[in-house]
C-alpha cells in the first residue's frame, strides 16, 4: 500500500482565503490530482486506449507534413 500524500496550505491573516485557495489550485495540479481524477473516471480497455493513441499519432503525423504545405496559387 503507497503511502498517501496529502496537500495542506495554511490560512493565515497576510494572505487570505482566495490567495490560499489559488496556491492549493496550483499544488494539486502540480501533484497530477486532477489528471488522476479524470483518468479514474471512466474505464477504457486496453484495446481501447491504443486505438486512441494510433489515431492521435496518425493526426499528428498529418498535421506537421501540412504545416509546411503551401497550396499553389492561380
């Protein structure tokens, strides 16, 4: 069992409510917690995911040999 980490920001009278609750915002996205939260919320299989990322890297392929495309002008 991993041993679990937990954020804690202190609130104290120079920094106030909302600058404590930006700096939280910042340390969870810089600990990955809300890339987790939606990762974990729904399941894909395996097969799935690597359809997924086969189609993502065949768009990518596609979009960079565009970029430096020119069409010819008439």
């Amino acid at each position: 069992m991993a041993a679990e980490t937990s954020i804690v920001v202190p609130i104290d009278d120079r920094f106030g409510v909302e600058k404590s609750l930006r700096k939280f915002k910042r340390m969870c996205e810089s600990f990955g917690v809300v890339k987790e939260y939606r990762k974990r919320q729904d399941y894909k299989k395996p097969s799935i995911k690597l359809k997924e990322k086969t189609e993502a890297a065949q768009k990518r392929k596609i979009k960079t040999a565009l970029k430096g495309y020119t069409r010819p002008r008439f």
